[in-house]
C-alpha cells in the first residue's frame, strides 16, 4: 500500500517560527517520524510540500493509480481553495485531511474547510502525531475498500 502525504504553503518554515502553535519539530523531522512508523505499519510513503497551489492540484491528478489514500494537510490552501476540492473530488483517491493545530479552536477563518466535504475524515489539533493519526486512519481506509 503507497500513501501521498502532502504539505501546503509555509510548512516548510516549520520549527523556525510560532513553536507555541505548531510545535519546535522541523517538517523533515516529522518526516522521519511518519517514515519510522511507516516500516511498522509496512506501508510506502511518498513526502512532498509546495508553496504552489497549481502543483499541489498537480500531485493529486497524478496520484491516480499509483497511491491508495492521500493524507493531505493543505494549510492555508484548506480555507480557500476550490481547486483542491475539485481536484480531491475528481481523482476519488481517498483523502484524510490532517492539521497540526485545532483549527476550530483558532481564528473563525480557519473553522471552515472547502476540502473537509471532500475528504474522508479529519484530524486535527494533536501537533506532529497528526501525521501519524492520519497515516493510520490512511490504513484502517485502505482496509475498509478492500
Ligand atoms: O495546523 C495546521 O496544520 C494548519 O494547516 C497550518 C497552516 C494554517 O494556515 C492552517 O489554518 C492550519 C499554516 C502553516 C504555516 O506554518 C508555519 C510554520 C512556521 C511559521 C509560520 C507558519
């Protein structure tokens, strides 16, 4: 079974800055983490982050035949962007959408998801091991089409 998980704008500064919303851990270092997991799991796991929208949308189009589950934390991207709602809907690859932060304990323009719909499930709010939670939920997702 092979997982996409992918990262939205700014997650690449991740552990540079606001440690007290999104934690000290660098994205490389919860990289590592999810990879570590991933062996038990015995799962493969393809990591990428972009800035860009276009490309994200990109990564999901192309993701067709060659990964069972997206787990996908848009960012920003997840409070405004239609193109990834329609580009989730039209591949129907599951997808879980993940967050480090409780977006609904944040500004009211984070409680609102355009993917939310289009995703499978949603996790949020518990830091790095959300990635973690999301790799699983990916599994048990993967089981549940089988
Ligand atoms: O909690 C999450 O994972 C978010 O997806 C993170 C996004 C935010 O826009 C979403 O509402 C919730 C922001 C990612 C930016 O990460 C930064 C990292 C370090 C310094 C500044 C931003």
């Amino acid at each position: 079974m092979k997982i996409l998980f992918l990262n939205g704008p700014n997650l690449n500064l991740l552990g540079t800055r606001e440690p007290e919303v999104y934690g000290s851990m660098t994205l490389a270092d919860i990289e590592a983490e999810v990879r570590q997991r991933a062996k038990e799991l015995k799962v493969e796991v393809d990591f990428r982050q972009s800035n860009l929208e276009g490309e994200l949308v990109n990564w999901i189009q192309e993701a067709k035949g060659k990964f069972q589950v997206i787990v996908l934390n848009a960012a920003a991207y997840t409070h405004t962007s239609v193109a990834l709602r329609d580009a989730i809907s039209a591949v129907g690859i599951p997808t879980v959408e993940i967050h480090l932060s409780n977006v609904h304990a944040r500004e009211e323009f984070r409680h609102k998801s355009l993917i939310a719909p289009v995703c499978r499930g949603q996790i949020c709010g518990f830091g790095s091991k959300s990635y973690i939670l999301g790799m699983e939920s990916a599994v048990y997702v993967n089981a549940e089409n089988k």
